[in-house]
C-alpha cells in the first residue's frame, strides 16, 4: 500500500484497523545473493539500493536485535557537510542531496527539515578553523558565513557576557538539517521490503564462512545462511564482525553520549555548537533540549557514557546559556562510534572476496543515504564508485588519509 493523503482518508473511514504491516517478518532463506549484516539506517539502505538500483532483490538484511534499535536510534539527528578535504565535501553533499529527495524516494515521511547550525567561537584556533572551512566551503559553493559578534547577539540574545571563555563570534551553515532518525530505518526497511528484501531481526551473525578466499555465507543464531557476497554495516561493531572475516580494521571504538531535558516551549530554531566545550544542542520538535558532546574518554563497548562527560557537557551548556540553568534533564543514553585514524568513514572492499563493509565512523547518521547508495554500488560492481574511491581500506596502507575533525561536538 502506497502512503497518500487518499489512503490516509481510507484507512480513518476504516478506523484505522486495516493498515498493512510496514514489513513482512520472514524467516531466513537457506541462500542469497547478498547478506548485509546490520539493520540500521546503513544496511537497510543498502538493501533498498541493492534492490532499487542493480535489480538484486534476492537480499536478507540480518539483525541481531530489533531494525534501527542500534546507533541510527540513539543519535541526535543532525545533517551537516561542512568538512574540509576535497574527497569529503563532495561526500558529504552527495549525501545532503539524496537526503532531500528521500521522503519522496522511500513513499516515507523522514521528517527532514532545515535548522541551520551556530557554531559559538571561543578562542582564535577556533576562528582560523572555521574561516579555513568556510573557504573550503565556498569552493563547493557552499553557504558557511562568519558572523561577527553583534549579528549573534541580535539572533541569538541570551547567551552569557561573563562565560568562562568568552564568546568571540560564531559561523552559520543555513544548510544544516535534521531528520526523525527512526524514520529513516523504518523507511528503508519498507521500501527494502516491498522490493522482496528479507529483513531478518533476532539474528546474529556469529561467524563468516568462506572457502579459500571467498566467501560462502553466514553462521547465524538462526543457523547457516549462504551467500555470494556480504555486506556489512554495523556501527559500533566494525571490529567484532570483521574479525570474524580474519580482518583487522584501523579503528578504535568509542561510546558517545546524549541527553534531553523535559520539554519547554520553543526558544531555540537553530542547532548550537560550543566550540570551546565540545559541545552541542537543539530543541526538539517535542521542546525538549537536546544535548551532546565529547566521546567517552576511553574506547569500550558499554552502552552507558561516563557521568563526568554528562556532566562536563551541562557545565559548558549552562556557562554559555546560563538561561537553562533550571532545566531537568529526563534521560541520558550513549551509542558506540567505529572511529578511524583520520575521522573518516570506510566504504571498501576487503581482502576477503565478496567481503564488503561500511563503517560509518564517528557521525554516520548523516552519511546514510549516500553511504548506503555507494556500498550497494560497491557490492553489485566490485569497484568503487569515483565519489568514494578515496574512502578505502587501503588508504591506511597509502597513508593519503583523509583527516577530518568531527569526534566531539558537531557530529
Ligand atoms: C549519542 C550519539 C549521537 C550521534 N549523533 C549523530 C548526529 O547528530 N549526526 C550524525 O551524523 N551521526 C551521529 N551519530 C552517529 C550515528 O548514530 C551512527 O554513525 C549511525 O547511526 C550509524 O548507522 P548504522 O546503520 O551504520 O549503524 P546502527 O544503527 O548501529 O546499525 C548497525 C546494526 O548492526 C547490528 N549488529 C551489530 N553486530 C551484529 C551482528 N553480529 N549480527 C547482526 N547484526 C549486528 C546492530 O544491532 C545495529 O542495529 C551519533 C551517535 C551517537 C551514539
């Protein structure tokens, strides 16, 4: 079923009670053509691509939880492509603009809407950075402005005069976005579906079988599963699943924490970085503030954030705007970031035959759509696409790394 305003009006005349599952709940065939391990926003897209784009539909993408449970439910949403390397920009840019066509792509609302971004400055390595990415930007034709500090004051009234390190300026991205993260993973997934994917939760893959060099499918906790070729995309999880390949990534994996106070009524449009504390927030569309910032100061796989980093954040937040000096903070929550030597993410090939991965690296939510399109790409052609020739593995061993920031605020 097509959603539409008339099947809107169909489905109220009926009481709502004949809605169509969004999704089938199969269980896994003994073979496929493609396995993609991880059904978050990555995966699922992955999938859909596959079965969009190259007309591969005989897909299962296996879960070993529940579809988009993993980061793509535990980030804070946030689309931006202010980068600075000339791989990454068009990138991320690709990414932005799949992102404006995709409620209309998957027949799904993701709730995508512009919020623009302040980045709050606080010292002058922060200025000649954000002059040096606005120059990059402009390049790209992008719209990145400095804003001197009387045009903030008049945007943005109620931030401190007295804070600790004084606010000295700031940039604006107009561009910057926002998306209902849980959207997305449920579109993909029923796109994906309608196109005959299978979409297997409760199923963890344990082990990648493989003869010679090749691989020949999965050990899963629902048994064995043959494929041709396997994809993988499973943020937080990179290491574990490719060593179960005999593959050693150059990544560290890191929990990174969020938190959000009860709702209140609207004050804040934009999405605010503190630079000078790493970090960042933006009010919901429920009103509650929504606030992140540094990684866990030590890499680990718990799912909880250390509280000084909660409370590191709240200091920096109440020192800029000491007008949420009241709020409660209601929950508090952390996901785990696959983060690379150089902040960028990997979409390539392995030495394994038919072996394939995404590690969407420290802020991948973002990344989605294009991350998604280029690994499916990757997985029907067996060559990389020329947007992300430069994000392979082997840049590691080349050493043209492509260094970026981004494992603080602003993700
Ligand atoms: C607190 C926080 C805030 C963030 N904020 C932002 C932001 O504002 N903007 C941004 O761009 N990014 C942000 N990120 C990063 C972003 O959430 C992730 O990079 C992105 O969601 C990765 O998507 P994914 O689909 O690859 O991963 P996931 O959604 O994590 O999906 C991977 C899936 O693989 C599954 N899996 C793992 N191992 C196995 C196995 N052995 N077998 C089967 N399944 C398996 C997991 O259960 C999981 O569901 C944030 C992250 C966190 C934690």
């Amino acid at each position: 079923m097509s959603y539409s305003i008339f099947s809107l009006v169909r489905n109220a005349i009926d009481y709502h009670q004949n809605w169509q599952k969004a999704w089938r709940n199969p269980d896994p065939k003994r073979e496929y053509d493609v396995i993609i391990i991880g059904g978050g926003g990555h995966g699922l897209g992955a999938a859909w691509y596959l079965a969009r784009d190259h007309g591969i539909t005989n897909v299962a993408v296996l879960e070993k939880g529940w579809l988009g449970g993993g980061n793509t439910a535990r980030n804070t949403m946030t689309i931006r492509d202010n980068y600075i390397r000339s791989a990454s920009v068009p990138f991320h840019r690709e990414s932005m603009k799949l992102w404006r066509g995709l409620s209309r792509d998957l027949n799904y609302n993701v709730m995508l809407h512009e919020r623009g971004m302040i980045t709050f400055l606080q010292s002058g390595s922060g200025v000649s950075h954000a002059r040096r990415m606005a120059d990059t930007m402009s390049v790209f034709d992008s719209e990145y402005i400095m804003l001197p500090l009387d045009e903030l004051r008049r945007r943005v009234p109620f931030f401190s005069d007295t804070a600790r390190m004084p606010i000295i300026g700031a940039v604006y991205h107009r561009k910057i976005a926002m998306a209902r993260h849980d959207a997305v993973a449920w579109g993909y997934a029923r796109a994906a579906d309608k196109r005959g994917v299978d979409i297997i939760q409760n199923c963890e893959v344990t082990g990648i079988l493989r003869e010679g060099n090749r691989v020949t499918g999965v050990d899963t906790s629902r048994g064995v599963i043959k494929a041709k070729k396997i994809g993988m995309a499973v943020a937080g999880h990179g290491s574990v699943v490719a060593e179960m390949a005999g593959i050693r990534l150059p990544l560290e994996t890191w929990p990174l924490q969020a938190l959000v106070s009860t709702p209140v009524k609207p004050v804040l449009n934009e999405i605010f970085v503190v630079d000078g504390f790493h970090n960042y927030f933006m009010q919901s569309d429920k009103g509650e503030l929504v606030v992140g910032g540094v990684t866990d100061p030590y890499p680990s796989y718990a799912q909880r954030g250390s509280p000084q980093v909660t409370e590191h954040v709240i200091e920096g937040l109440v020192d800029v705007f000491p007008v949420f000096k009241r709020m409660k903070f209601m929950r508090q929550w952390a996901g785990m970031l696959d983060i690379t030597y150089d902040n960028s993410p990997i979409i390539s090939g392995t030495s394994l035959e038919g072996f394939y991965i995404d590690v969407a690296g420290s802020g991948g939510f973002k990344t989605t759509p294009v991350a998604a399109k280029m690994h499916a790409d990757l997985i029907a052609n067996d060559r990389p696409h020329p947007l992300i020739e430069e994000f392979g593995l082997n840049r590691f061993q080349t050493g043209r790394l492509l260094v970026e920031g981004g494992v603080d605020a602003n993700r």
